[in-house]
C-alpha cells in the first residue's frame, strides 16, 4: 500500500475518531433534522467500532519498536483531538506500514473501498465509482505512464423520505 492510501486510510480514521471528542458529541447532539440525526448517529457508532478495533492492536504491540504504542495515545486523541493528533497519527502509520493484516481490518472497518488502479501504460476513461455510504474511501491510482480521465467519484446520501 502506498505512502497516499495510508494517508488517506489515517485521514478517515481520525475523522471518525472525532466524533468521539468532547467537540464532536456536542456537534452531533446540536443537530435537529432526522436525516442529519441519523447519519450523526451512524458517525458515533462506527467512531465507537473504529476506537475497538484500534485499541484492541494497541493492546497487542508485537514487536520492541511498537513499545511507545499504547490505548492510552488513542484516549488521549479522543479527550483532545487537536493536541494528540501528531501522536495517534504518528502511531498508525508505524502500525500501518507494517502490519498488513491491521491495515484490511481498518480499511474494511471504515466502509468500502473503490478503487480505479491504472497500470503502467494503462488507461481508465469514463468510469463511474458511485456509493451512498457516507464512510467510502474512492481512489484513482495511475502508476508511470497511465492515464486516468473523465472518471467520477460521488458520494451521495439521500433522504429516503424525500424520494417517492
């Protein structure tokens, strides 16, 4: 997995952390429309499934240099996102980079993935990756001389209730 899709895959996972913080409950508490209700309630819920499965490898460092990783570096995260940020993220990419199996829990964990991967000399026009799941990860990877055009990348929630 590449230095981006790590990235990308510790980006999601903190922004559903989040929700957890002090901050993000009140934010998700303060919202009035049921739609909205009932996506902040699917955002804690799959913050709370994130936070199990991250604390559960945390608790099982493997090896001598995973030593500094502990639950308490996601606890602090939670309790001040901004401040501890560094350090979780910190965490997760040492953890990342190197423990495969982890890494396909997370990305599964965190919701689907879609990816367009163009080989070398390869190409990938027109395509479409669609989902409604808020908690997708869409990706374009072109390796050295592909080429990746006129593809779509949409998330889209709708209110059930307002389709006929």
């Amino acid at each position: 997995m590449d230095a981006d899709t790590i990235r990308n895959l510790i980006e999601m996972t903190l922004v559903s952390l989040s929700v957890l913080s002090p901050v993000g409950t009140a934010i998700v508490a303060k919202v009035g429309d049921s739609m909205a209700d009932k996506i902040g309630e699917d955002l804690v819920e799959q913050g709370k499934h994130i936070y199990t499965v991250i604390h559960q490898r945390f608790s099982h460092t493997k090896k001598p240099e995973e030593s500094y990783i502990t639950p308490k570096i996601l606890d602090d995260f939670i309790d001040n996102p901004k401040l501890y940020r560094p350090a979780l993220e910190g965490a997760l990419i040492d953890i990342l980079q190197n423990d495969p199996t982890f890494r396909q829990q997370l990305s599964q964990t965190l919701g689907p993935v879609q990816q367009i991967i163009v080989g070398k000399r390869g190409s990938a026009i027109a395509n479409q990756l669609k989902t409604n799941v808020i908690s997708s990860n869409q990706s374009i990877h072109v390796e050295e001389d592909g080429l990746a055009q006129d593809n779509v990348m949409d998330v889209s929630i709708t209110n059930k209730q307002d389709t006929p």
